[in-house]
C-alpha cells in the first residue's frame, strides 16, 4: 500500500470508519449464524450415519421420526 493510499484512508470521515465497522459486524453475525446452521446439519448427518452404518434400521427410523418432529 502506497503512502498515497495510508493518508487517504487517515482522512477518511469518522463516519466511513463506523459505517464500514458496522458493516463488518453485520457480516461477523451472519457468517456466526451460518456457522451454527452448519454445526446443526453436521449433527443431523452424523446421528443418520451412525446408526446406517452399524446397520441399526430402529435407530434410524427414531432419528429420523425425532428430525421430522422438529420440523
């Protein structure tokens, strides 16, 4: 970054600097609440995979019929 391009942003109204933070909380937020979507859905394949894979239909079926309840 040039010195041209540091002193321009120094310059930067005070209210560019709180628009832009503001901003990037809002978009902090959103990347937190897509993280937390998919923490749920990695839940949700893992509690199918498990019972499939030790070949446990009953188990399934509950995990399957609890998901289905949360909907």
């Amino acid at each position: 970054m040039g010195v041209k391009n540091v002193a321009r942003r120094l310059r930067t109204p005070n209210g560019d600097l709180q628009r832009r933070v503001a901003e990037l909380e809002a978009e902090v937020q959103e990347c937190r609440q897509l993280n937390q979507r998919l923490a749920e859905l990695t839940d949700i394949v893992t509690d199918l995979l498990v019972p499939l894979a030790r070949g446990d239909r009953a188990g399934l079926d509950e995990t399957l019929a609890k998901y289905h309840e949360s909907l």
